[in-house]
C-alpha cells in the first residue's frame, strides 16, 4: 500500500512520557480527538484495575480517571480511555480506535488482536504484525487517522521520539542509547543517571508555540463612473462656391433680338456639413487580485520553566558535576 492511500500513521515509543507529549502536540496541531488512539503497556496500574473491571475497557469511572491520570491529563480530552488486559499479552491503557476494537479482544482471543485492530484500522498485514511485536517488547504505540494530513502526523509523532516501521533501523536504536535524544523538544531536559537505583527528575519549561490564521483587514471595491469630458475634432468638408468670369469675345452676328424680359441661370451651391454620432469603444482594462506578501511579525509572550532545587537535611555533601546547581545554606537552587 502507498503512502499516498494510507489514512492511519503509527508510531513506536520506549516510553509514555513521549507518547503523551506528541498527542499533546497532535491536540495544538487540531487533530481531532477521536483520531488518536494509544496502547501503552501498563504493569503496575492497570493490572489491579484490570482484575478489579473484569478487563474490560472502560467498564467504570474509576478505571477512566486512572487510566486519564496515567496519560497526564489527557484523559478527558481522548475517547474511551480506559484500561484493559489481553489474555497472553498483559494489561494495558487504551484510548481510541484500541479500546473500541480491543474491548472484545481483551475477553477473547489475545494474541494477534492488536494486530487485528491495526489492521482494521488500515494499517497493512506485516506492518501490523510489526507493530504487535513492539507492543509485546513493552512500546507504546500512537495511532493517527490522518485524514489527508499523513505526513503532517507522521512528522509529530517522529519529532517527539517515534520510530515506525520505515524508520525502525534508526530511530529504535537511537532510543535505546539515549532516551532523552530522541524527543526533539528542548523543553524537555532529562538528566540521565548511569548508576543503578538512582532515580531522575525530569525539568521542563514551556516554549511559545505559534498558529497562524487569516483575518479580512480591508476591502478595495473597483467599479465604474461615467465621466463627461467636452472632446472637438478637426473634420475637413467640402464646399462649392460661384465662381464668375467674364472674357470678351469677337464680335459676331446673333440669331436672337434683344429680349427684354430678365434672363436667367440657376447654378445649384452644395457643402458638406458633419453629422456626429457616438460608438461605445473599450479604451483600457483593469484587473484587481490579491497577491501573498510575507513580512516578520514580532510576537512575545511569558514563559515559565521549572528549576531543580534540593533541600538537605543534616550533614549532606551535595555534588553536581555539571555546575548548574548552586548549594546554598540547607537548599540547593539550579542556577540558569
């Protein structure tokens, strides 16, 4: 299947944390809701709520509020979110198209449902029997139905630390090596411990994050007037004028007497005189459009982050070998 006729973009995390950053991201994007689903392994939480629910996803509003606790809020903003356990696989969170289509699955067959439900959902055979792999290894899969904006999700979901099936070589490897890395927010600043049992706290900070829309700030109308403007023209006419000569002539003998009545000649006179008429004629065209000018726009806002700051209690060497934590009196406050 081409990546033009696909609808549904999944992705691959190795944790929750990044999977709910990157739905966090799809919702500012305005991917609907109802488009996102997640299936995340869960071995601690919702294995009490599983047994206590029958597993069945969303069958209370205990399992809902935990399971929405569980994803940091998101709860009440993702459909049917709620926990379930897959006989053969183990419990999990699901919201979305996986906790419609896993619901069932969770009280019948289970190897192969997820599988299954990717496959409903549009995703081809051998890539959804990858993905139920991935899931089994303890991933947590997003899944987005794309609806024309494939690339578009298919990038959130890879900037927030997703790998897929075209990308698993790289992105799976990378993090594995380093967790931290492969979130591509620098709001997000881990510090990554070696030593076995030491635990970390994890600082974030917020980032100003733009949307742009368009706005009708004036009108130009273009019609027509009818303006009267006195025009004369130059028409060359013809004319006749009398022209009389008289020569002598040799004296000759004449066949008429004198006659004294009045003789008369009538020599008709004509001219040429103008008559006006007016003809509409286009002279000029106007053509009005709109074109894209693009300019800066300077926009500010407030932001806030989270500092780390270590209270001690009794005789307590405190050691920082980066030098961003300052020790102070029985406190200690990261210096920025």
């Amino acid at each position: 299947m081409s990546m033009t006729q696909r609808s549904t973009v999944v992705g691959v995390f190795h944790d929750r944390e990044h999977a709910r950053e990157a739905i966090e991201a799809l919702k500012v994007d305005s991917f609907s809701p109802d488009a996102i689903s997640i299936l995340s392994p869960d071995k601690q939480a919702s294995q009490a709520m599983a047994e206590e629910t029958g597993t069945q996803a969303g069958s209370g509003a205990a399992t809902g509020a935990v399971a929405g606790g569980v994803l940091g809020g998101l709860g009440g903003w993702l459909v049917g979110v709620g926990a379930l356990a897959i006989p053969g696989i183990g419990p999990f969170i699901a919201a979305g198209a996986f906790a419609t289509a896993l619901g069932g699955a969770a009280l019948g067959a289970g190897i192969g449902a997820i599988a299954g439900a990717l496959a409903g959902m549009g995703v081809p055979k051998d890539e959804a029997e990858y993905y139920e792999g991935e899931v089994k290894s303890d991933r947590t899969l997003v899944a987005v139905r794309a609806n024309g904006r494939y690339a578009e999700a298919q990038s959130v979901l890879r900037q927030h630390g997703a790998y897929d099936i075209e990308s698993r070589d790289t992105g799976s490897a990378t993090a594995r090596a380093d967790p931290a890395a492969s979130s591509a927010r620098a709001a997000d600043t881990s510090r990554a411990v070696a030593a076995e049992g030491d635990q970390m706290l994890q600082l974030r900070e917020e980032e100003l994050q733009t949307r742009k829309h368009s706005v009708q700030t004036g009108e130009v109308r273009l019609g027509k007037e009818v303006v009267e403007e006195h025009k004369t023209l130059q028409v060359p006419t013809t004319r006749e004028e009398v022209v009389v000569e008289r020569r002598p002539v040799e004296q000759r003998p004449s066949d008429r007497p004198i006659d004294e009545r009045f003789e008369t000649i009538e020599v008709p006179v004509r001219e040429e005189q103008v008559e006006i008429d007016k003809q509409p004629v286009v002279y000029e065209e106007v053509n009005v459009g709109t074109q894209q000018v693009v300019h800066n726009q300077r926009v500010s806002e407030i932001v806030r982050r989270e500092g780390a700051r270590i209270t001690r209690e009794g005789e307590v060497d405190v050691q920082d070998g980066t030098g961003d934590v300052e020790v102070s009196g029985q406190s200690t406050t990261e210096r920025r």
